[in-house]
C-alpha cells in the first residue's frame, strides 16, 4: 500500500503541483520503504532561510518532520542525496552533518554540487530514502 507524506510541520505543496509532486511516499508491505522529495530550506510558513546553514538546518528539519509523519527516525535513513549549489559549502555540510545525522548505522550517501536548484535563493537540497524491516 502506498501513502503520500504531508505533515502540517512542512511546507504544503502547492495547488499547482499537487498533481505531480508529493513530499514523500510510503511503499508498505512485509518491509516499509518511505521515498521523501528534495527538501529544501523553506519552513512550513513557506519563507526560506537565509544563508546555507540556516537553509540546511531547514531541509534537515523537514526531513525529519517527514520521517516522524512515517513513524520512522534519523536511525531509518537508508540513503541522501545531497545538492549544493557551491562547493565551498561541502565541509559545512559535512559539519552539519556530523553535528546532526551522525548514526551508527550510517546510510549510503551521494552528494552533488549543481548549478542550480528549482529557485535561485536555494543553496542546498536534501533527498531520504528510509526504511523500516517492521510496519
């Protein structure tokens, strides 16, 4: 069974792209698979923060608020993507990282530097695919 994740803690997606976007999904079976979308530095109130710390602390917030919708935690994280839009930003994100998501069983990582995101104020984006072996 498939669920659509939007918790009110996040940003709610807009009427235009209701159709085509979904912060995340959760494939329920013998196993639980939760996909979350490209989270972004945008708090539930849809104002973008200011600098990559802030919008990274953001993104992480959301991904968080995402899982907790899906009954999982930070210790469910399978995979990230991370995208960042310079690549002066990778050792603070590699800060944050370890301040935050810092896990014993540390999932497989990708991260990316790209030329851009979906707007020209977003710095970082955080992609999770999370998992639970329970329902």
């Amino acid at each position: 069974m498939l669920r659509r994740l939007a918790p009110a803690s996040v940003s709610s997606v807009p009427a235009r792209y209701a159709g085509i976007f979904a912060h995340g999904t959760v494939l329920e079976g013998p196993a639980r698979l939760v996909f979350l979308a490209g989270q972004i530095g945008v708090d539930a109130n849809g104002e973008t923060k200011t600098g990559f710390v802030d919008q990274t602390h953001q993104a992480m917030d959301n991904v968080e608020a995402l899982l907790r919708e899906a009954n999982l935690n930070r210790d469910s994280i399978l995979r990230v993507m991370y995208y960042v839009t310079d690549a002066a930003n990778l050792q603070t994100l590699s800060d944050l990282r370890q301040e935050r998501w810092n896990s014993t069983a540390a999932p497989a990582v990708t991260t990316l530097v790209v030329a851009a995101l979906a707007a020209p104020d977003l710095l970082v984006e955080i992609e999770v695919t999370a998992g639970s072996n329970t329902l």
